[in-house]
C-alpha cells in the first residue's frame, strides 16, 4: 500500500476510534442522568456536585442546548441566600448507605436562615466556579451549531446570569473579607482536590477532637483503597466539617474561629476566568454598565492577588495559609493557576509552560502520556495512585487545554487534547489515572470525564468548535475498554 493510503487508514482507524469514545461518551451521560441533573458517578458519587455539573453541562451542550442549560439551572435552585452555590447537592433518591458524609450528615445546614428550602439537602461548602465559563460555553456551542438553540440558549444566559453574579458576588466578599482577590477555602473539599499535598501542612496544624465511629463507603466503588483519601485524611476532613457545624454554617463564626482558612490559588484563577466569561455574558444579555464596572474590577483584583502568590523559584503559584501566614510549597497542577486566570506577560507565560513541559510535569520521563500529573512526581507526597497525589486528571487537562487556547498556544492546546484523548480512548471514562501506567482510578463512567471527552471531539485543533451532528452519532466500532492498542496514535504520526 503506497504512503499516501496508509496515511488515510490510519486516520480513519483514528476517527473510528474518536467516534467510538464520543458514543461511550454520550453513554455515560445518559446512563448518569437523572433527568434535570447529572450524577456525578453511578456509584460513588450518588448526588450533584457543583463544579462537576458545570464541566458536564460543557459535554451536554454537545447533545442539546435545552438539556445542558437544565443542568445548571437545576444546581443553582439550591443556591443559598448569600450566593454561595453548594458543592453538592444531595439526591432524595440515593440509598441511605451510599455516600458518606450524606444527606442526615449535612441537615444542620438546612437550618441556617441563608440555606434553601430543603429536601434536597445542601451541604454548606462550596466548590471552584466554572459555571459561567460553561454557561458561555452552551451559548457558544449553541450559535455554531445555528437554529432553535440559538434563541433557548439566550433565554438561559438571561435566567443564569443574575445568579452567576450573586455567586460571583459571595465569592468576592464573603469568601474574601480582605480584598486580596483571592478566594479563602474553609476545606480541602471546597478546593476539588481533596488530598492534594497542597494542604499537608494546613492540616497538619488541625488537632482532630472525638469523632464518632464513621462508615467508608466510598472504599467499596474503587479497586484499592490506596486510590482514596486516608483514614487520617477523612478524620480531619469530618473534624473541619464538625467544627463548621458548630459555626452554624455562618461566614463571620467560621473566619473568626476555624483552624483551616487558606487561599486557594487555583480556585481564585479560575474566579478570575469565570469573571471574564461572565463579562461577555453581561454583554450578551445587555446588563447595566454598572455590573461590567463590578466585574471588570473582580478581575483587575485577582490578578493582582494572583500575583502576590507568585513563586518566581518554581514558576508556579503557591496557596497561602492565613491561619500560619505563609504560602503553601507544593508543586502541583493549582500552580498553573496564572495560566487558567489568563492575561499573563509574555515572560510569566513562558515560564508556565517551561514548568508544565518541564521533568516536574509533562516532561517526566515515566509518564505512559504526556499529561500533567495532579502533583509533581518530584514532589514530597507524590503517590502515583491515590486520588489528587498524583494521578492525571481529564477535567484538569481540560482546563489547562482551555487555558492554552486563551493564551494563542494552539499547538501545545492540541497536543494536550490529543494525548488526553488517547489515555482515554484506551484507559476508558474514568475517574483519574494513574499518570505511569494509564490504568484507571477511581470511579468507572465519571460524568465530567465523559463530558470533557465530548467537548474535545467536538472541538478542532486550533479550538474552533466544530459541528457536531455526525461525529456523535453512535460508532459502528466495538468500545475498547482496559484495550492495548493505540488507534489515536496514528494520527500523531500520520
Ligand atoms: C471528589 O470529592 C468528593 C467530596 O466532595 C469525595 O471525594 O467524596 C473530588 O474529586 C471533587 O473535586 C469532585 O467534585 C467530587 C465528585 O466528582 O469527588
């Protein structure tokens, strides 16, 4: 067979396989739908998370622009009176044993005046907010793809916008009493990478008190537990929890008295990402001058805040512990932080994007794909299997694949969405990964996993969104599930 066919097969193989991943793809989604709202796993993650339901609102835009705009709409009805948006949701519907802490867990904070009516429960922390960069996403896909989405994707903006800048608002005050531009978190939970080495020594300092006995029953949907949080770790996750209890869920009580309060440097670039995109939502749906003054000035704040967290010896930004009033040291993803907030100098990005390409990230030589590890393998703390120590990520490859976009680093994006497609066309839709071997973490069929997939194929290399009516059509080709080959290889060859 001459050159030029071979080089067709394999970019048909290659399609054959994107579209057998997009149609496992929609799968997951809808096997995890629960009509208005999307489950965050089928069984360890039983409920609605927050900062999941924007990536999967991303992923269903693909699917149709009425189904993805419900999915954030339904999270923000059980936004509290403050603003603030919980990190989960609980389902009425989840049997009693299935996640811990659960609903009963968290029914104290149905009791503060600034929580929603409940059933459904709420818990009272809150995750990083990329709703507003997926609400203009479902607008974006919307107007590419032309016709009726076009006008119900307006409406959504119109109906979303007022509560994304309330959240935006809580998050600029409440969870920032200092105006540093910086986002202060009350729980390694609020940051999404729970067991990160980021918080190491922040806990370190917290004395755990008596805690009653507690179930693990998130140990039953994974492989191993090591690929879980630690029975030390859950203690003093609980302990935080009981002490914000306690606080009855009131900002002022917890500032003044909890012994974990620190600046999430990731969580606050991606407050300064979202800003930008609710500025273009503001302009879209015509607000008042008024609140792109407000917004434009969070933005120029957390910048400013983003930069004082800046380590120019790692060229990466660090989290800062307000309780001992110094930064956090760790090298992890959190600290491309610049990168997500966008607008960086040439010269900061370029020291970005040596520390990501370095032999602390995607340059390390063991790595079965090129895609940053949650930590860096030469960090203390690193574990190649348990949860945000160490494996990839698909959710924050995509964030980091978005934020190159931003930056006009095109080819980077796209060798990063390539690589993550591969891992996830042989690893299958999972959770995380172990960033050495490939093999599957976690959960099986994560519903962000899956969405991100979908916006990648759905997106060319040079991020235009591409339309996406045949390519999510479901493949005629057989899911490779725990497969060896590697059919997206051949287009990094071809
Ligand atoms: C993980 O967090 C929850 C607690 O919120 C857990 O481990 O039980 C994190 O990966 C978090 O970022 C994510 O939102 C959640 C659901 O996928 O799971």
């Amino acid at each position: 067979m001459s050159s030029t066919n071979n080089r067709v097969v394999r970019t048909e193989t290659a399609l054959g396989a994107e579209a057998q991943l997009a149609a496992r793809a929609r799968q997951v989604l809808r096997q995890n739908d629960m009509g208005d709202w999307t489950r965050a796993a089928p069984n360890l993650y039983p409920h609605q998370w927050s900062w999941d339901s924007a990536f999967i609102a991303i992923g269903l835009a693909h699917l149709g622009t009425r189904r993805a705009a419900k999915e954030l709409l339904t999270l923000f009805e059980h936004q509290w009176r403050t603003g603030k948006v919980p990190h989960i949701v609980f389902n009425p519907e989840a049997p009693p044993d299935s996640y811990f802490p659960g609903p009963e867990h968290w029914a104290c904070a149905a009791a503060s005046p600034d929580a929603p009516p409940a059933p459904p429960y709420t818990s009272c922390l809150c995750q990083p907010p990329a709703h507003a960069i997926a609400a203009l996403r479902v607008w974006e896909v919307a107007e590419r793809k032309g016709g009726e989405g076009v006008d119900e994707a307006r409406a959504f903006l119109r109906q979303i916008y007022p509560k994304l800048l309330l959240w935006h608002r809580y998050l600029m005050t409440h969870r920032d009493p200092e105006g540093s531009g910086l986002v202060t978190i009350y729980h390694p939970w609020e940051s999404g990478t729970d067991n990160s080495p980021r918080w190491d020594a922040a806990l370190e300092a917290v004395e755990v008190g008596d805690l009653p006995p507690y179930p693990r029953y998130d140990l039953r949907h994974v492989a191993n537990p090591s690929e879980r949080p630690t029975r030390a770790d859950y203690d003093r996750y609980l302990w935080l929890v009981k002490l914000i209890k306690k606080a009855g869920c009131d900002e002022e009580s917890i500032y003044r008295s909890h012994p974990f309060l620190v600046k999430d440097v990731l969580f606050s670039a991606i407050v300064v990402a979202a800003n930008e995109a609710l500025l273009e939502i503001a302009a879209l749906v015509g607000a008042e001058a008024g609140d792109h003054t407000l917004i434009a000035n969070w933005i120029a704040r957390g910048h400013q805040g983003l930069n004082s967290l800046w380590d120019p010896e790692l060229g990466l930004s660090l989290d800062y512990d307000l309780r001992a009033g110094r930064p956090l040291r760790a090298r992890t993803v959190a600290g491309f932080a610049p990168l997500v907030a966008g607008r960086q100098s040439t010269e900061r990005l370029e020291t970005l994007i040596t520390a990501l390409e370095s032999s602390a990230f995607t340059g390390h030589p063991w790595l079965r794909w090129p895609v940053p590890p949650s930590t860096s393998p030469l960090q203390e703390g690193f574990r190649r299997r348990s949860y945000w120590r160490g494996p990839t990520w698909p959710v924050v490859n995509w964030l980091l694949w978005w934020s190159l976009l931003r930056a006009g680093q095109s080819e980077r994006a796209q060798r990063l969405r390539q690589a993550s497609l591969q891992q996830l066309v042989i690893g299958g839709l999972g959770e995380y990964f172990d960033p050495f071997t490939g093999e599957l973490l976690g959960a099986n069929d994560q519903s962000w996993t899956a969405a991100v997939a979908l916006d990648w194929l759905a997106t060319q290399g040079c991020g235009a969104l591409r339309r996406t009516a045949t390519l999510l059509q479901p493949g005629r080709y057989e899911t490779i599930r725990n497969g060896t080959s590697d059919p997206l290889g051949s287009v990094r060859t071809a």
